[in-house]
C-alpha cells in the first residue's frame, strides 16, 4: 500500500486534518463482520464517499446479500477472500468472535493496515459495562493476534443507527485513532477524513485502547437516559 502526501487540508466538516494526509481514496477497504449493524453502516459510509468496499462475511452468501442490498458498487465475500483483496481492513466482528476470526486471518492479514473497531463489553441487570482481555483491550489482542500486520484502532463510537440511516448526510462525529505508528494513524484519519462530519483525532498508542473502547459503555448509557445517538467531539483541536 501506498499513499502521497497532499498539502494540508480540512474535513467535510471544516476542521483541521493532520499538517499532511495520505491520498487514501484508490485504497480498497474491507469491513470484516461486516453483516453487522455497524459492519454495514460504516460500509455503506465509505462507498458513498468513493471508497472501494468489500463486505466480509463467515459466508460468502450473506456478505454477497448485503452488498446487493446496499449497492453503489460494494461487493461481498467470505473474511478470508475480502482480507486478500484489500488494502486495509476494519474488523466488526462481536466482541464473541473477535479472537477466533483474527487468528484464522493471521495470513491473509499479513502486512496489511488493520483498524480495529470492536468493543469488548458485557450486559447486566445495570447495564453496559467494559469488559478487559487478557491483552489490554481489543485491539492489543488484534496486535497480538495479527504480528505481521499494522493495527490501529478506531471508529468505537459511532452511532450504528446513523450510519446506516440514509437520511443523515453528516454525522459531526469525532473518531479517536490509536495507533503506534504515526504513518498508519495518518492513514485511518484520512479515510475517516472521507465520511462527511467525521474526523480522526489522534488519541495515543494502542495501549491506550482499554479506555477508548470500554467508554462505549458510557455511551450506551447516556443514549438510553436521553434517548439519543450520542457520539464524541474533541474540543480545542
């Protein structure tokens, strides 16, 4: 994978990108698990930007039938297959899955930037609350799990219900990128760069991630007293 520096720029929104940002837009993404809620918004985000997508699946027939359902070019396949056609991969598969699907992708991963998006969460009587690995976080497991590949975290607190809701144009999102190379955290602000409302802050390396992802508890809460689609916004950046 490669990119070109471009001179520095702003997001849809009209705030600040980094003083540089790789030309992302030939980059082929595919969204693993990408069946799901999430899966399918931030595919359907990314094709309406330009963005080549490819909707990864345990099967290939249920990638294929949301590709089909959402269009404007995305295709479908099996997470093996999307893993070794693109350039980057998303991973959105339930926190359940998480280790078993990345240790059968270790190869077809290999080499590629992978951004990791999953929330390692349980549910109680009192509600949502962050679940800790062994590793750190989600996305120390995927680094673990995946020593030949580039991972970066990010996109955990996106609204499922936004995303995919063709009605809204702009999500006025911030989106905390993780990483432990600055070169690959550019690269995931400048596809996030891509969606309209939305922007990649950097928010530190993947150690990190624990926090990042377990606050999604906290959203969930807050979305249920309030009855809203929260999300996050950095301020002063």
């Amino acid at each position: 994978m490669t990119s070109t520096d471009l001179p520095p720029t702003t997001a849809p929104s009209g705030r600040r990108l980094p003083e540089t940002t790789p030309d992302v837009s030939g980059l082929v993404v595919a969204v693993l698990g990408g069946t799901g809620p999430q899966g399918r918004g931030l595919a359907l985000r990314l094709a309406l930007a330009g963005q080549r997508v490819i909707i990864g699946s345990r099967t290939t027939e249920r990638a294929e039938a949301a590709a089909a359902e959402l269009g404007l070019g995305i295709t479908g396949s099996d997470n093996a297959r999307a893993a070794r056609l693109a350039d980057i991969a998303i991973v959105t598969v339930p926190w359940e899955g998480h280790a078993a699907t990345l240790e059968a992708l270790r190869e077809e991963l290999a080499g590629k930037l992978v951004i990791d998006s999953v929330n390692p969460l349980g549910f109680d009587a009192k509600g949502a609350y962050g679940i800790r690995p062994a590793e750190g976080s989600a996305a120390e497991q995927a680094a673990a799990l995946l020593p030949d590949s580039r991972v970066t975290a990010a996109f955990h607190h996106l609204s499922a219900v936004l995303l995919t809701d063709p009605a809204v144009e702009s999500l006025d999102t911030d989106v905390l990128v993780l990483g432990d190379t600055r070169s690959d955290t550019d690269v995931v602000q400048a596809l996030t760069a891509r969606i309209p409302g939305l922007r990649g802050v950097y928010a530190g390396r993947l150690r990190n991630a624990h926090q990042v992802e377990a606050l999604v508890a906290n959203l969930i809460s807050v979305n249920r007293r309030y009855k809203a689609h929260a999300g996050l916004r950095v301020t002063d950046v």
